[in-house]
C-alpha cells in the first residue's frame, strides 16, 4: 500500500508562479518534500536505468501527515436564501430513472430535517416528513422512469406520498400508488434543498442516488399527482404557476455547474462533483439525438454514487517555481518517515514562460489528456479480458493496491460506475498514482512493462542523452494558447500514445504542420478520441465514446454529444479529423504481448528520405529489439491509409508484419466479423513507419507504435532505432523548408 497520496493544484505552471500540494496521509506519520527533474522514470535494469535530478529548492522541513479521506458521489445543491423557510403545505416531486438498487438506501430530493423523497433498502420508494416515513407497497424496477411526488395538505391534515409508473409516457391511463398518512403540519426550517443525496451526521452530502432526476419541483402547495405529471410535462407553463416555489430545469446553463430554477424565487443551485449533463430526459423517445437542438427532451442528469471531480483537500503548502528554472517534467517528491522507497511523486510540467519564448526550437507535448483519460486505471484488475490481452499473468504493485482499497480516488474513463454505466468524466483535481515514475503497468508488453507516462520517460531520456534543449508543453497548454504557443518552435514531439485530443489541440498541430512546422509523432494510437475541457469547472475532462473504436463502454442512446461542449463524440475519424490526414497514419489493431520489428520497403531507399537513414548499414528489417515487447513495433500499431487521408505522396519507409494473434482488428474497420482479422493473418494490422512534407515547408514523421521509444532506449540509447529518430530530430529542427514532390504540390 501506499503511505501518503497526494496532488497538485496544476499540472502545468509557468517559472514564477506558485504550485499548491495537497497531501494525506494513509499510514504515514510525517513527511519532507523536495523537487526533482524527472528524466527517465523506467526501473527495469535491462534499460538505461531510473534517472532523475535533485533542484535545490527549499520546500520546508518534516511536516505531520495528516489522514483525510475521499467522499466521492454527486449531487446538486441548492441554497434556500430564505425563500424555503415557513412552508407548511407543499409538494415535492421529480421524475426519477434508477439504475443501480443494491440494498443501500438512496435519496431522490430532500429539504433536509423537514421532508425527503428516495428508495429504501428494500427497493421501495419512501417519503418522510412531520415525523412520518411513507412506504409505497411495490417495488421499483431499475432503468424505468417513474414520477414520485410527496405533498402535505395542512387543512385535511394528510401526508400524500404517490408513485407513477411512466414507462408508456403516452399512456394516459396510468394508475399511480398513494400511501397516506394523518399529520399534523409543521413548519418548514431547512434553508437548502439537494437533488440526489441528503445531509449526513458529519455535514457532507450522502446517501446518493445511482440513475437520472429530471425535473425535480417544489409547490408550496398540495397538488393533485396527475395535474403534477402534467406540469412536469410542460416546463413552460409550470413556470407561470403561482403556487410554484422552484422548479430546476436541467437542461439549461448545461455547460456549467449552475443548476436553474425557472420559478421567480431564482433558487439557482450547482452541481456536486460532476454528475453526467446532456442525459436523456423522461420525455425523450429518439425524437432527436443532439441535445443543442432539443434540450427539453436531455433535461436529465445522471448522478452516481461513484462520481468524483475535486477532493477538495486543503493544502499542505505551496511554493513559487523559481524564475531561472528551465523547463522540463519535474514531481513534487514526498518521503515519509524516512522511507524513501516509499515516496510518492506529485508529478507536474514545467512549462516555458508565457510570455516570451526560451530560445529553444523543439517542445516535447506532454499528452496530459491521455494521462487523465488512463488515471488510476484497474484495467488489469477489472476487466476481465486484461490477461488474455497481453498474453501473461497480470503483475500488481503497491499503487494497484491502493486503487482497490480506495475506489473513492475516482475512476478513469475506461471504468464503469458501480451501475455499469460509463465513466465520462476525469480530473486531475485528485490524486493520479499511476502519474509517477517507477510504476508498472499491465499493457506495456514483455520487458519494462510501462504506460503512458513512465513510456514517455523513454523519450525524455533520449533527449537528455543526446543533449537536446527542449521546452515542455502539456495538452492543456495547447488547448488554451493553440498556434500562437507552436510557433515559437520548429519541432514538436509527441508522447508514445497521445490518443486523446480536443478539437482546439488537433486544429493547432494541423495548422503547425501546414505552416512549415515538423510533427515528429512517435508512438501509436494517436489522435484518437474527442474529449473536451469545461471552461467553468477547471482540471476536469470529458470522453464519451460515440459508435466505433476500442471501448470499454457506450454512452447510451441518444447521448453521444458531449455535455461540456455540445461536440459530437467519439472518434475524431469520424468527425472530419482522421488522424491519417495530420500524422500520415490511423489506429489499426492493438495487442499487448510481443513486438515486432520493422522490415524496410523501397520507399526507405527515396532520396526524400535519406537523411532519416544516414548513417546506418543497409539492413533488411530495424527494431528487432526494445523494452516494450522486445521490438519497435507492437503494442497499439497505425497503419497508412489513403482512404482514411493519408497524404498521396506520404513515404510508407517500413512495416511490421504478422503480429500475434492477440492483435485484432479495430471495431471502426472490422465491417464483417470473420476469423481471419488477427495479426498473422491481417496484412493490414501493422504499423507503418511514415514520413511526408507538407505544402507549408513542414515535415511528419511518424512510427506508428507505441513500442518505439521502448526501442530507442534499448542499449542505453545506442541503437538503430534511437539513431532514426535522432536523425529525423536533426533534419526537422533545420530552419530549412522541406519541399514537397512536384506532383503532390500540384495536386495540393
């Protein structure tokens, strides 16, 4: 297990700007920090060895680790503002849609001490006010839509809890359950109202509701259930009620975390750790499946008990990065009690000043959307395909540990909530322990065994080892700055698996690449997925995995459009941006066990391409090596494809061929499902390594692995493969234009 977690308030900072570190304990009694410069985070004694440098910077001395916890679990919440206070008649409804009854007692709406409406233990809807608990006789059913209302008429002293069965919302002849109760009325003293959970002993929200709410209201009258239903149907004429004391229409303001009650009183509430936005509502019936056009029919929200965006510790201390300090991947490292095996590493990017360039001419582009997308992922602990994926018993340490024992960390967007719906959400606003180095992983092949960052550690070694100068940029940076940050460089280097990219980040390396830029794109998958940023909830990431590709989960019916910024989701493929037309080639197949290498094609001998083989012996294949897999090519692999926009000129220099069959064919390209689409007998599983020109002067090269840089650091970066891409660096970061064939230029 781990002793102490923690994270920081930014993964990108700027020299002179201050960090914050949230750290909590979970075993450990004190702790030191100091900072370190990561350089090559892979342990595996057939590598290059770990590698990171110590920055005298003084962080303080032993600080007391102090336990705080996760509270995971959504909800909305809504200040009263006085306006809640005296009521004493009243109705409270909304329509509910349950996906997960599991023996816990869940709350559907609650002014909290005064009246609550949820589900019992027993899977029956439940009402509570003026001292009395209302119990429907029958149970409800998960994934169906009801209507639930409890009202309080003072005059006859009656206490009304109703439940409607909508699953034929056309039907008019719906015979809802009432149960009854005597009561003397009470006067109403919360001043908040929450959607989805209600208060606990210690004063956070609990009890949380796993399914959708939509259209929850408050009337400061009795209402007859069927008027309610009716009223809910309509919001625009709910609206001018004149018993109505609020009624919260989630379709509006739905990129925000605001929450807006269309009742006079304005009692605007906000969301509580992210719950799913842009949902399908009780009244959508496949009549339109984007949201923007009809938001009436996505005034749903999905809560789960699960969700988690900010864990909202309070910080520990914080420090101003030092003016002088050059950019680069650097981690907050916290020792405890003395054990330094045991420290943890809050790892964050150094990037160059904002408002003036360093003087260096190549940026590596730290992928931290796919690092989000993959935090704290229990891919080898559950699913349970994992091991027969990457061919060899999956390997545990102490951070897959710790994840089990605590699911409140948060999930990444390859889990299900606990009512197997998927993960959209991601946020760095957490502890990320899989973002440190000398962490293992379960799909980086025989060998190292790394993922994402610890795989990336393997280009920042080479740079280190040939000498390179570079800034760090992260996917963040790019989102906000686009074009106007890439161009103060010549060269920008991807990341080994870059696969998640909003629209602004593809549009700014496009727009590089056609203005003269060079994209040196080493590792595969890339380009993959659309995600988006919320501009009113910062650190979080949205994914929502529409038709094909390699996916965990679906987002439902009717809800492929992303809640954050109305995008389409799903494959950028399938929304105009192949990842062929910016980087030469697309995903083709993925397999986790051995990789392959590389057999060169007639194309490698094109005196385009002779700067990127100078200096090597003529072979027949390159990359029969490497830390991942043992070959340059393997893992996730891209192909070029001039159906999907694969530039005409594009030099296909070398492929791999018959990968095992634990490599399959992507879902987007597998149209008919027979036997024969795995890696020895697909000719079009393979990775292709690519180079072109653009029309602009700039330059693509591309690998299509992910296996790569396992390769380049193989032999303490003394190799074939280390030397290509030493090459293509060399020749990229030249000021000089590239030219594009006569013909291509033509035709461009």
């Amino acid at each position: 297990m781990l002793p102490i977690v923690a994270y920081t308030d930014k993964l990108t900072v700027a020299p002179g700007e201050s960090l914050a570190v949230m750290a909590s304990s979970f075993g450990a009694r004190e702790y030191r920090a100091d900072l370190r410069r990561i350089i090559q985070g892979d342990t595996n004694p057939q590598g290059p060895g770990y590698k990171d440098e110590g920055i005298q910077l003084d962080l303080g001395g032993a600080r007391q680790a102090v336990p705080k916890g996760f509270y995971p679990g959504s909800c909305v919440i809504v200040p009263g503002r006085g306006m809640l206070t005296g009521l004493k008649d009243f109705t409270l409804a909304a329509a509910m849609h349950p996906t997960l009854l599991d023996g816990r007692e869940r709350t559907v709406i609650a002014l909290p001490g005064f009246a609550r409406i949820g589900i019992g233990s027993d899977d029956r809807v439940f009402g509570e006010a003026m001292g009395h608990r209302l119990v429907a006789a029958s149970r409800i059913v998960p994934g169906r839509w009801y209507v639930v209302s409890l009202s309080c008429s003072s005059a006859d002293g009656r206490l009304t809890l109703t439940i409607s069965d909508e699953n034929d919302a056309a039907s008019e002849d719906l015979r809802p359950e009432q149960v009854f109760a005597d009561v003397e009325a009470t006067t109403c003293t919360s001043d908040e109202i929450l959607i989805a959970a209600m208060r606990g002993d210690d004063g956070r929200p609990t009890g949380f509701f796993d399914g959708k709410i939509d259209r929850p209201a408050l009337f400061e009258t009795a209402m007859s259930h069927d008027i309610l239903r009716r009223l809910l149907a309509d919001f625009s004429r709910l609206s001018r009620m004149r018993n109505l004391r609020a009624a919260w229409d989630f379709s509006r303001s739905m990129t925000t975390q605001t929450i807006c009650d269309v009742s006079p009183f304005q009692l605007h509430g906000k969301i509580h750790n992210a719950p799913a936005r842009a949902m399908t509502g009780w009244l959508w019936k496949g009549q339109e499946l984007d949201w923007k056009k009809r938001p009436d029919l996505y005034s749903a929200i999905h809560f789960h008990s699960t969700d988690v965006y900010d864990v909202a510790w309070e910080p520990d201390f914080s420090f101003v990065l030092p003016k002088d300090l050059k950019s680069g991947v650097y981690a907050v490292r916290l020792v405890p009690d003395g054990d330094e095996d045991a420290a943890y590493y809050c790892v964050f990017a150094l990037r160059p000043p904002r408002d003036r360039p360093t003087g260096n001419t190549v940026a590596f582009l730290f992928p931290t959307c796919s690092y989000l997308a993959y935090a704290n992922h229990r891919l080898g602990m559950d699913v349970p395909g994992t091991e027969i994926g990457m061919g060899r018993a999956v390997e545990l340490d102490r951070h897959h540990m710790f994840l089990q024992a605590n699911p409140g960390i948060g999930f990444s967007v390859y889990e299900t909530h606990d009512d197997q719906s998927g993960v959209f959400h991601t946020s760095r606003l957490r502890p990320i322990v899989d973002l440190q180095p000398k962490v293992k992983s379960f799909l980086g092949g025989f060998g190292s065994n790394v993922w994402q960052f610890n795989a990336d550690t393997h280009i920042l070694g080479w740079l280190d080892a040939i000498g390179q100068d570079y800034d760090v940029i992260t996917d963040e940076d790019l989102h906000a700055e686009g074009l106007q940050l890439l161009s103060r460089y010549h060269v920008i280097i991807t990341g080994t698996h870059p696969e998640y990219h909003t629209h602004n980040m593809i549009a700014a390396l496009q727009g590089f690449t056609d203005r003269g830029g060079r994209l040196m794109y080493l590792g595969g998958n890339g380009f993959y997925w659309v995600v988006s940023f919320n501009e009113d909830m910062p650190g979080i990431m949205e994914c929502r995995r529409s038709e094909a590709g390699i996916r965990p989960w679906e987002p439902g019916h009717g809800q492929f459009y992303h809640a954050f910024t109305g995008e389409y989701g799903g494959l950028w493929r399938r929304n105009g941006r192949p990842p062929n037309h910016l980087c030469g080639v697309g995903m083709t197949s993925q397999g986790f066990d051995i990789c392959e290498p590389y057999y060169l094609k007639p194309p490698a001998k094109d005196d385009r391409a002779a700067f990127i083989f100078e200096g090597l012996s003529a072979k027949a294949k390159i990359g029969d090596f490497g830390l991942a897999g043992g070959g340059a090519a393997g893992l996730e692999v891209d192909r070029a494809d001039a159906s999907q926009g694969t530039p005409a000129h594009a030099l296909v220099l070398a492929s791999s061929t018959r990968h095992t069959d634990i490599y399959l064919m992507t879902p987007e390209d597998l149209l008919d499902p027979t036997p024969d689409w795995s890696g020895t007998q697909a000719e079009i599983i393979r990775a292709d390594l690519t180079f072109f020109e653009t029309a602009g002067g700039g330059a693509v090269f591309s690998t299509g692995s992910i296996a790569w840089a396992g390769s380049m650091a193989w032999n303490n970066y003394d190799n074939e493969i280390a030397q290509i891409t030493s090459n293509v660096l060399r020749r990229f970061n030249d000021p000089e234009a590239f030219t594009m064939p006569e013909a291509a230029e033509k035709q461009h």
